[in-house]
C-alpha cells in the first residue's frame, strides 16, 4: 500500500509545485527594461568620487592636503596643486582618479578635511582602455560649472 | 592503502576535471575526479585559483584600508565579513559603540544572510536542475538589496561598519522597506515550500545524499549550517554572543542525519529564524548617536592580540588580529569556514554519482574566493 | 493511394516533404520562442522582446547566427561521426511528420502500421546521440551519450506499452483509425494511465526535463552536444523541438481525439486547427513542467521506470486486453 502512496504523494507534491509556477504566469512581471527605463536609484549610492561645487565660491575647497591620496588603499588618486599665494594653501591644478582600481570605500570622502569630496551619481561608466577609467575630476567640475551657468542663464531669460 | 593500490592500478577508472570552469564549481574550485562508470572513486579539490593575498594587505595596510577588504573575501556576505572586522578591531582597541548602532548592525548582518541563503537556495536548485526558484529566490534578494543599498548606498561590498558605530543613519523609509520585506516573506516561504521542500524529485535527490556524520564533520572543522545539519546545535551568535544578539528570542535550527537534505532544511529555516531576529529588532531599536564619538582617523590600538568569532553565512568565522602598536595590524589571519566545509568532500564524494557529486557541492554552499582569499 | 498512381503518390510524397521541412524548421522557431516567453513569464521576466514584436524574431537571428559560426572539432575527435550526428539525429525525426494525421485526409502517407513507424524512427535518435557523444572525445559528452542510451532504454518500454493499449482498443496500427475511432469520447478519459505513462515517457524519450539527464547542463556541462557549435548545435536543438512537436502530436492522436473536437463538437473550427490547438497545449504543458521542477538523477529514472512505469503499463495493457477481449 505504501508504493502507491509514495506514487500519489509523490505526484501531488509535483502538481502543487506545478502550481506555483502557474500562478506566476499571471503576475506582473518584476524585470525593468534597463536601457529603456531605469530604476531610480537610491539616496546614499556611492559612484565613483568627485569634487563638490560651493554655492558661495562656486568652485571646489580642496586644499591639496594630500589627506585622500595617501589614504586611499588602492593608490586610485593622484592629487597636484602648487603654491600660487604667498600664504594659504596650495592650489589644485590637478585631480585625477584611475576608476578601474576604485574599491568605493569611500575612505577619501570622509577624511577629506574641507568636505569638497562627494560621491558622484554616475553609474553607466563603459570604457576600452586603462586610459578611459582615468577619470579627471578638475575637468569634471569645470564642465558641471559650465552646466550650472548654462541652466542659470536659460532660467534668467524664462523669468 | 590497499585501496588507493586498488584504484591505482584499476583500468576502469578515469580521471575527470570537474572546473575549474564547470557551471556548478561556484566561484573557481576544480575538483580532480577519479570516476569509475558514474561512480566517484576519489575526489581531490584543488584550490588557490582565487587568491589575492587578504591576509598579506591587511597587514601592510591601516586597519581601516583593510575593511573594504572584507566584504571581497565572501562577496555574499560582505555585511557579516565588515560586522566581524569591526567587532574584532574595536575589542583591540577598546572602543564602546552606541546602542542604535549596534542594532542596526544586527538587521543589516541578519538580512545580508538572508540575501546569502537566498542565493545559495537558488543556485542550489540550479545545481539540481530547477531553474525558476533561482529567479525567484534572486527576486527577493533584489529587496535585499534594495534595503541594504538604501543604507550603504552599495549593494554587494557594503564597507557599512565603521569603527565605533556605522557610516549612515537608518531613516523611517528604511524600517518601511525592512517591514514590508518581511512580510512578504510570508507568502515566499509557503510558495519554496510547495515549489521545492516537498517537491518528490527534490526530496530525492537530496535525503540520504552526502551524509557527512557528526565525527567527520568534527574532524574536518565543518561548521554553520552544515554542522548544524548533523544535528549540533553550535551557532556563534548563542555561544559567544556578540554585539547584541543575546537579547533576541531566536532558535538554532538542527538537523538529525547531516545529509544534503538536512543542510537544505537547517539554510531555509535559518531564514525564518533571521527575519525573527530582525522582526525584534525593528522593535527595540533604540533612539541615538550612531557613530562614538572621538575615533581618530589614525586607529593605533594598543599592543595585544586579539581573536573574534562570528557567524557568518557560512559557519564559524574569525579575525585574528595583532597589534605593534601602530597603525595597521602586524599579524592578520581569517578563519574561513568554507575551506573545512570544502575539505571534508575528500571524505564524502566518493561512492557516490557525479550527479550527487553536484547536489552535496552545492548544498555545502562554498564560496570559494573566501578560502583563496 | 485512392488511385493507387504511382506519380500522384510520389508526387504526395514530395510535396509532403517540402511542407514538412518548411513546417519543421517554422515550428522549431516558433517553439524556441515560445519556450523562451513560457519560461520568462514563470519567472516573472518578459523573456526575449527586442527582435521584432514581442521578440519574435529572436530565434531567426539566433538561427543566422548559428549558421555563420564556425564548426570547430576538437582534436582527436572522430571527423566522420562528429558531423554525422546532428544530421542524423535530425532526418529521423522528419520520418515521423510522415504519418501524423494532420487532419481528415491530410496525412502525407497513411501508412497501416504508423504508429509503429513513428516511434521506430525515433529511436535513431538515441543512436545520434550516441555517435555525437562518442565522437567527440570528451568525458562530458560520453558520459552524457551513455546516460541517454540507458534512460532510453528503460523509457521505450512503457511508452510503447502505454501505446499498446490504444491499439489493442483500436485493433489498428494507422493513424487516422485511431483518430476517427476517437469522434465522441477520447481516449484520454477511457486510457488516463495510458496518457499520463505516454506523457511520462515522452518527455524522457525527448530528453525534456526533468528527465534531461543526458545534457544536464549543471551537472555534465551540456552532454553529449558539449562539443558541438554553431549549425551542428543548431541541429540538436532543432532536432529537440521538432522531437517534441512530434511527441506531442502523436499524444494528440492517440489520447485527445486528433482532429476532433471534445465529445463530437467541432465549433465550426477545422480539424488541423483542433488538431494543432491541442499539441501546442501539450507542448506547453511540457515547457509549464521544464520550468517547474528540479532534474531526477539517472538512477531514480531508471528506479521509477522499472518500477513504477513498466509495472503500471503493463498492468494496464492486460485489464485493457481483458475488456477489449470481453466486449
């Protein structure tokens, strides 16, 4: 007697199984069609870093204290500035990142004295070469500026 | 002796190479076959393909250069690996941590394992042929994620934990997001119970599948889940309770035979049991600082050594850490447990079929960068 | 046949292959596809949509790009059989189109022993996946040629005794007898075990899962077709699906009345349309159960056709023979 309750077991364990899948075929589905919709993304993600724009100065703070680079555990940042004033500190001339070797720790972004590093929200980053992951952050900023000016100006002539 | 003569000089057996590119070696494991027919007559796992020296940058790094390190040992359980180096440098250094913090540890360790679990209980399944509830267990891992990122703005290799707290604050949005995962679980259990748990082909394919007994799994050092199938019921968050896990009414599943089964059984109600842990922790979680203040950005912890176990997805885990008195370790050394889980293959495989040879990998659950590390 | 020409009967002939390759090569596109969005929707994902609507182009690109890959051949692999495999893995299952009854009078040959026919040619198969898995020269793909040639083995039996049983009833071996004795009840109603052992069996004959043991993708990396790329993979596959319609059918015509409507109605919709509605919901419920449950180890297999499947079938076939013989 036991075979044939194994048997009949057996097969309605198979028909509850097959029950669950049926049920499914009716749900919406959960995929978002990436490149064609996106899911927003949430508040705290980390992207590669980059420098932050001041409303007051309207330009980064970094004071070329080297603070990020040397605690960078994968070497990602070059910092240059050179001592353009008297007094004060230096002066960045250049801020680059090699992205391809970035753990996104984000240990440069909360040793960074002035907070002028943030996390950028780029995250449809492709390149074919080493050079492509180099990331120039100056050049970054100067085009967000460019940016902001461009949307100031077109706001200024809607009002 | 006599058996290994045996094999040796028999014509009938042949060596096959399961991996290292295999879809079922996870991660790059090759396992050296001796096959006779279908049947194993030794297996030999070779590892090392994934090392990167873990050990070797935590000790030429700061301590806190080493925490995104940890996530990258068991990319699974990145949560649980920054909770346990956080926990082990803080004992060396003697830092207190706040409350809050400590709970919001807690939740996010609990949902990371059940984001591991969730993705062992698909892949597993995936081993064993059954594609859906893959997909399925990995859309839940997807709210997982979506929790976890919410939080640590990342989603596999967190770095959440800081010494003396965490690096954000919990809002209201994430207790909404964690309620709701949890009770959507409700209904995900009852549909894996009828889809795969009492599932016939299932069931056997995996009892009396790959039994490693009570004494071998002693021997081999197998912990976690799979020595909890055998029916130990040791789980560091009981018997050393860290951070706050001694406040939480929680029961550590047990198996009885210690086959693939048991270990599948032991995983899903370890689920169930971790959004218990983190359904009370929702409750109590306190008001407060989350991060002590006057950590210096230089850790330099005084010279002593010190050695903390965790639970982590997989079994017992540990940092071993010394301090000189400078700012990185001088000694660092992980104890993973996926390299005795892996080892005790050697015992368990043979006799068995290539495709058990499969079902018992799988239901181990290796992630095998950790042991490389 | 009627007018016992020779000419009109070769002509029938050919021009029943030239509709049969179109119809193979259109169903097995089609059926890919649909596999692919059956799967997709049990898995809560839309499955292919950027080929043309809805994806349904998908599988004419896939099929060029097989097509205009390279046929690579592993060393020390044997040439001739390597690249006699897929093909004959996949004329055989052409044979099979010859027979099956379409609808009222449109069968290619309705030859008096088709069922026999049908399921001899099947069988080469097996042979095909044996000589593919053997050729070439990998631990994986033999392993897998041998776990198909015993799963076969032990699956021929009861399909063929489950068929017995609709034969016995029907006291012939031709299609369209058995279909038109079909025009009021079904067999499926009066042969249910029959249908369920038939179903059973056919998936495993068409290496289907949960019985797809010989490509156990997790377990032998792809079986006996690990080896084979571009056209010579695209033939396996074909081959599979074209197997499947043809399991299908087949089960169509024995068990679930062929060309005819449920209890003589026929709605006004023709037989080949109720003959095709009914194996494409056949063929769906074989993807439905692809998609649902978890692989059987060879052994189990083996277990539950010996054990269980034979047993049942031909305890069957004798209560059939019995009731036949007393009616």
């Amino acid at each position: 007697m036991g075979y044939f309750k194994d048997i009949f077991n057996g097969g309605l364990s198979l028909i509850e199984g097959m029950g669950v899948t049926a049920r499914r075929l009716f749900r919406p589905l959960v995929t978002v069609q990436y490149p064609r919709k996106k899911i927003p993304l949430s508040s705290a993600y980390r992207g590669h870093i980059e420098l932050k724009i001041f409303g007051e100065s309207g330009t980064h703070k970094c004071i070329v204290c080297l603070n990020c680079e040397k605690t960078c555990p994968s070497g990602v940042i070059r910092v240059q500035g050179e001592k353009l004033k008297e007094k004060g500190p230096k002066t960045l001339t250049s801020y680059v990142i090699d992205f391809s070797r970035c753990s996104l720790c984000g240990l440069c972004v909360e040793i960074c004295p002035t907070s002028t590093l943030k996390y950028s929200r780029e995250y449809e980053l492709v390149g074919e070469t080493w050079a492509d992951c180099k990331i120039d952050l100056l050049a970054r900023l100067a085009r967000q500026v460019e940016e902001m000016e461009a949307e100031k100006k077109t706001q200024g002539i809607a009002a | 002796m006599d058996e290994l003569e045996k094999i040796e000089g028999n014509e009938r057996v042949y060596s096959l190479n399961l991996g290292p590119q295999h879809p079922s070696t996870h991660g790059v494991l090759r396992i050296l076959l001796d096959l006779d027919g279908e049947y194993i007559v030794k297996a030999d796992p070779v590892i090392g393909y994934g090392h990167r020296g873990h050990e070797k940058m935590g000790e030429n790094r700061q301590y806190k250069q080493f925490l995104p390190n940890t996530s990258r040992m068991d990319y699974l359980s990145g949560m649980l690996y920054n909770h346990g180096f956080v926990l082990a440098v803080e004992k060396l250094a003697g830092i207190k941590v706040p409350e809050r913090a400590k709970y919001i540890r807690v939740i996010a360790s609990e949902l990371n394992r059940i984001s591991s679990h969730l993705l062992w209980f698909g892949t597993y399944l995936l081993d064993l042929g059954g594609i859906t509830p893959f997909l399925y267990a990995f859309d839940d891992r997807e709210q997982i994620l979506d929790i976890l990122d919410a939080i640590s703005g990342s989603r596999l290799t967190y770095s959440y934990c800081r010494f003396g707290g965490v690096s954000r604050d919990v809002d209201m949005k994430f207790i909404e997001m964690t309620r709701a995962f949890l009770k959507r679980m409700e209904a995900r259990w009852v549909d894996y119970e009828d889809l795969v748990t009492k599932n016939v082909i299932f069931i056997h394919r995996t009892r009396d599948v790959g039994v490693i007994s009570l004494e071998l799994a002693r021997q081999y050092g197998v912990t976690g889940p799979n020595l909890r199938a055998c029916g130990v019921a040791f789980d560091v968050r009981r018997s050393e309770p860290y951070e706050v896990y001694d406040r939480f009414d929680f029961e550590i599943p047990t198996g009885s035979k210690g086959d693939a089964l048991d270990r599948y059984v032991v995983r899903f109600r370890e689920m169930q049991q971790s959004c218990r842990i983190i359904d009370q922790a929702l409750e109590h979680l306190p008001e407060g600082e989350i991060m002590t203040p006057k950590v210096p950005q230089k850790l330099s912890p005084p010279k002593g050594e010190v050695y903390t176990a965790f639970e982590s997805a997989r079994g017992l885990t540990a940092y071993y850490l010394v301090s000189d008195g400078s700012p990185g370790p001088y000694r660092c050394h992980i104890r993973v447990p996926s390299f005795g889980n892996l080892n005790v293959l050697n015992d368990v495989l043979p006799g068995t079929l290539v495709a058990d040879a499969i079902a018992i990998l799988g239901s181990v659950d290796l992630v095998i960068p950790e042991i490389d590390r | 046949m009627s007018e016992g020409l020779l000419g009109s009967e070769l002509f029938r002939l050919i021009l029943g292959l030239v509709i049969v390759l179109a119809f193979s090569q259109l169903n097995a596109l089609f059926l890919v596809w649909l596999e692919r969005k059956v799967s997709g929707h049990i898995q809560l994902r839309p499955g292919p949509m950027e080929v043309g609507p809805h994806g349904l182009l998908q599988t004419i690109i896939d099929g060029v790009k097989l097509v205009g890959k390279e046929l690579i051949m592993p060393l020390k692999a044997d040439r001739k059989l390597f690249f006699l495999a897929p093909v004959l893995v996949f004329t055989p299952v052409l044979v099979g189109f010859l027979v099956l009854p379409f609808g009222p009078g449109l069968i290619i040959h309705d030859m008096n022993v088709g069922v026999l026919l049908v399921f001899a040619f099947s069988t080469i198969t097996v042979l095909a996946i044996l000589t593919g898995g053997w050729a070439s020269n990998n631990k994986y793909a033999l392993l897998g040629a041998v776990r198909s040639v015993a799963q076969n083995v032990a699956y021929e039996i009861p399909l063929l005794l489950a068929v017995m049983s609709v034969v016995l009833m029907v006291h012939s071996l031709s299609f369209s007898q058995i279909v038109a004795s079909q025009k009021t009840v079904w067999f499926v109603f009066i042969q249910p075990l029959a249908c369920l052992i038939y179903l059973i069996a056919a998936t495993a004959e068409t290496n289907r899962a949960p019985f797809d043991i010989p490509e156990a993708e997790s377990e032998l990396v792809a079986g006996f077709h690990t080896e084979y790329g571009g056209m010579g993979f695209g033939l396996f596959f074909l081959a599979e699906y074209t197997n499947m319609f043809i399991v299908c059918a087949v089960a169509t015509s024995l068990f679930f009345g062929g060309w005819n409507g449920p209890f003589g109605i026929s709605l006004g919709i023709p037989g080949v349309f109720w003959f095709l509605i009914k194996t494409y919901f056949l063929i769906f419920v074989i993807m439905w159960v692809r998609w649902t449950f978890p692989r059987v180890r060879f052994d189990q297999l083996m277990n539950f056709s010996w054990k269980v499947l034979i047993p049942l079938s031909l305890v069957n076939l004798v209560i059939t023979a019995i009731v036949v013989k007393i009616i």
